[in-house]
C-alpha cells in the first residue's frame, strides 16, 4: 500500500471522528473547533495524495476508486451533519449529493463504454468551494458576518454545483449516445 492510498484511508477513518464530535457536542465552541481541524486535516489528506501519487507515479487502481469515494464520504457526511446543527438547507445537500450520483452514473456509463473521464476544473472548484463552506459552517462563529460569509460560500458552492454539472454532461454528452 503506498503513500497517497494510505492517506485516502486515512481520510476516510477520520469521517466518523469528524461525524461524532460535531453531532455530540454542536454547542460546544471548543468541540466544534476540535471537528472542524479534523475536518481540514481530511480535507489537506485529499490535496495531497493526488499530488504524490501523480508527483511519483503512484496511481493504483485502488486510489482511483477510493479518492474520489472518500472525498464524497467527507463532504456529503459534513453537509448532512450541518443538517443536523440546522445550519445548511436540506435542500442544498439533496442538489450537491444528486450532482454527485449523477456524476458517478455518468461514469459508470463511460467505463462501460471504456471511456475514461477525467475531473475538470470546475469539479475541482466545486470540491473548494464546498470545503470552505463547511470549515466556516462547522467553525460556526458568532459573529454576523462570519454567518453571511458561510451563506456566501453556500450560494457559490450550490451555483459551482449546477455549473459542473451542466459543464460535465455537457462535454462528455456523447458517453449517453447509444452504441450499435
């Protein structure tokens, strides 16, 4: 097992800490502090096992299939917990995880059809974007503006959402063509 899979298990062995000081203690300014650098540490783990593995030519199969896998269980497990802390719509979430399921679909489709498809940019925007949004949401600072910037970077996350959405169908658009 090489660096960068074992810094994708290790994000995803951090989710449940993450999950269970969040939920325990969502009153506790100091527990909350406490999730949100579990939260940023799973977070840098995802930047930086792409980096080594494509650095040092370490890209398994495995990681291809758990990176992408632990970045959606990090991400969708925190937008359900602030759910939870009624901080974020339930509604926002219900968008972002259907993105991602139609996302995986799309691929699935792809590979059937042997068709690799690559995240773009605006993927990776996104995946920022929602990052930020929970780091300031799970931090949850009393004062107001820090309340309007986590609203902010919801509107942005949500918008880059439905954008890499449309983009990413779009471009992969004949994946869904029949083939004779």
């Amino acid at each position: 097992m090489n660096l960068p899979n074992k810094l994708t298990i290790f994000r995803v062995i951090l989710i449940p800490f993450f999950v269970a000081v969040l939920l325990i203690w969502p009153e506790d300014a100091t527990m909350r502090l406490v999730a949100d650098a579990i939260f940023i540490v799973a977070s840098l783990t995802d930047m930086l096992d792409g980096k080594i593995a494509r650095k040092y030519n370490l890209v398994t199969n495995f990681g291809k299939f758990m990176d992408p896998l632990a970045d959606k269980l990090l991400v969708c497990s925190a937008m359900i917990c602030l759910i939870a802390t009624n901080q974020l719509p339930a509604w926002v979430v219900i968008i972002i995880i259907s993105r991602e399921f139609i996302i995986s679909g799309f691929r699935l489709i792809a590979s059937d059809n042997n068709v690799v498809i690559a995240a773009n940019y605006w993927g990776k925007f996104k995946t920022v974007f929602q990052m930020l949004m929970i780091i300031v949401m799970v931090a949850n600072f009393a004062f107001p503006w820090w309340q309007m910037f986590g609203v902010i970077l919801m509107w942005i996350a949500l918008a880059l959402t439905v954008i890499s959405l449309v983009i990413y169908i779009y471009d992969n658009r004949g994946v869904l063509k029949e083939q004779k």
